[in-house]
C-alpha cells in the first residue's frame, strides 16, 4: 500500500513539475501574407488570432491545423478576427468544422458591407459565431487562463487612459503627417491587443494603419515599451510608423509577411532606428526588397517564392522569468531573450 501510494505521489510530482514547467507559446504560421497567429497559455488554453485565406489545396487551412497539432492541441478555447478581409478569416468556416472553438470574438460588423462579397461573407460569419460571439471594445479582456489580454483597439476607438507604466509624451508625434483615407476601411477598424504574462508583453494591431496608430501614441504614448511586436499589417509601410514603432520601442520584432507583401526597405529603417531593438524576425525573404535589408537568413522562416515555399513556423517560448526564447522551424537557430 505505501509503495503504490508513493508511486502516485511520485507521478503527481512529475505533473507538477510538469505544470509549473509550462510556457506560453506563440507560432506564427506561414500564410504567405496573410496572418494566423497561435497563442497557448501556460494553463494550455489557446487563441487563434486570425486564420488566413482560402487558398488552392486548402494550403493555408492545412497549415493552420499542422500549427494546432503541433502545439498539441484539441480545440481552440478563443479565436479572435482583427478584422473581416479575406487574407484574415478565410479559412474560419472550414476550420470550425474540423475543430471546435469555444468563443469567437471581433471587432463588430464589417464597414465594407456595401461590397456584395464582404457582405456575403460577413452574413455566414455572423451565422457561424452565433450565440459564441463577444463584440470587443477598447479596454475589455480577452479570458485565457494564464495570460492577461487587454483590447487597446477596435473598431476604430482607442484606449484613452494609459496602460500601467505609460502616459509619456512622445516627441516624434511633431513629425507626423497623416496619410489618405484607407481603400479598404475595415483595417482600421482592427482588434489590436497587449498581452501580458508576468513580465513579458507581446502587441499585435491587426491591419491598423498609421493613421489610426497615433491614437495609441500621440501625444501621449498610452501603451509603453513593448518586448514583442508582431509588426502591423504585415510589415507594410502604410502601418508601423515611427511615431508608433519608436514609441513602444520593442526589444523584438517579428514581421508576418509574405515573398512580395510587407518587408519594403522603409520599415526595416524605422524599425533598426527603434531604441533598444536587438532583432528582426521574419515569417519569409521579401522578395522586392534587396537581401542586404531583409534579416539575417538564420532569422527567416521561408527564403522561396511561395510556389516552393514548405510553410515553416516561428515559435517563441516564454518562461515565466520573463525570458522569451524565438525559434526558427527552418533553421532550428534560437536566440534568447530578457522581458523588462
């Protein structure tokens, strides 16, 4: 009896161990400029922001589902759609029937519905959420056990109060100057979101443009420095202002882009010339833009056109220290760093 009672004790250290060992993790899976980014707690709840586009072969659903199995998972707990354009919830229906999903969250209806097939398809996504849908304003949480969520953007509103440890006037919102209306509306209506475990913090803004971004950081910068920034709208220059970038002066980021969408060399320039930036991280070599400007090789996820592209991820792993850990799939390079 107390052999067999020790044996159990036994494995129920194993599972603490095992419990306490957990990280949060984040994958960013290849959707050739598209974006799908997988998020799982340290509890093991997962969010799913965005899931890419419908694609011939089922390509980017097909590496969606490859991320979801790889992080060992079953279901997804929250998916959340920045915004309704097609690169960022195309393969939702497809996907819902092959996994569950717990609670769907967004910004509110599209304001492209005068376009038939935005309408369309927002009609079947409101069919699909119903009765799972949470409508997102500035300053709610998105509930993942072990991480705090806090909307600082939607439906093109901001937070107006500083999150904790910001509040300080930024000097380059002089310089600004505002750029044409957006062609495509609904990216500035997109969900952008700060989340936060122990020390790490890690920032994703959807499509926000920069004229929308300013919200955010002018006059005053209400968000702060941040550890990781998936940089906005796929590293295009209509996003990641200086004015935006430099003020919450990211210790890492990670461009989502595509062979020819996102990476031209002005985003480069504004993000090295970011205080306190140690590395750029990229999903692929920008194609357009001249490999002297791009990364460093062992820090891109996918060198080929997509044609030949194999979809390979990069993964950060967050310890509870605070030490956050980037992986390349491809390279199998890593490279460690400290939250603050």
């Amino acid at each position: 009896m107390l052999r067999k009672l020790a044996v159990v004790l036994g494995l129920l250290g194993v599972s603490a161990l095992r419990s306490e060992a957990r990280v949060l993790e984040i994958y960013w899976i290849d959707a050739e400029g598209g974006a799908a980014t997988l998020i799982v707690s340290p509890s093991g709840e997962s969010l799913l922001v965005d899931t890419a586009s419908v694609t011939p072969g089922d390509r980017d659903l097909k590496r969606i589902l490859g991320a979801i199995q790889h992080a060992g998972l079953k279901k997804i707990d929250c998916l959340l759609t920045t915004h309704f354009h097609g690169d960022h919830y195309g393969t939702l229906p497809a996907l819902a029937k092959l996994i569950p999903i717990g609670m769907y969250f967004d910004h509110g209806p599209s304001v492209e519905l005068d376009r038939a097939y935005v309408a369309t398809a927002y009609k079947a996504y409101e069919e699909l959420v119903a009765g799972k849908r949470t409508i997102l304003k500035p300053g709610d949480h998105i509930p993942l056990k072990g991480v705090d969520i806090e909307v600082i953007a939607s439906a093109g509103r901001a937070i107006t109060s500083p999150l904790k440890g910001a509040g300080a006037k930024n000097p380059a919102c002089a310089d600004f100057k505002p750029l044409p209306p957006e062609v495509d509306p609904d990216n500035d209506q997109s969900v952008g979101f700060v989340l936060r475990y122990n020390k790490f913090d890690f920032i994703d803004m959807g499509d926000l443009t920069q004229n929308y971004e300013q919200k955010l950081v002018c006059p005053a910068n209400l968000i702060g420095k941040i550890d990781l920034y998936q940089t906005t709208h796929h590293g295009l220059e209509r996003s990641n202002s200086a004015q935006f970038v430099w003020a919450i002066q990211p210790k890492v980021a990670i461009m989502n882009n595509g062979p020819r969408k996102g990476g031209p060399a002005s985003v480069f320039e504004v993000l090295r010339n970011s205080p306190g930036l140690e590395d750029i991280w990229q999903g692929h070599l920008a194609l357009g833009t001249p490999k002297a400007v791009n990364t460093d090789e062992k820090m891109i996820a996918n060198l080929e056109p997509t044609a030949e592209c194999k979809g390979n991820l990069l993964k950060v792993s967050v310890a509870s220290d605070g030490k956050f850990t980037v992986t390349n799939e491809r390279t199998g390079y890593s490279k460690t760093y400290q939250a603050e």
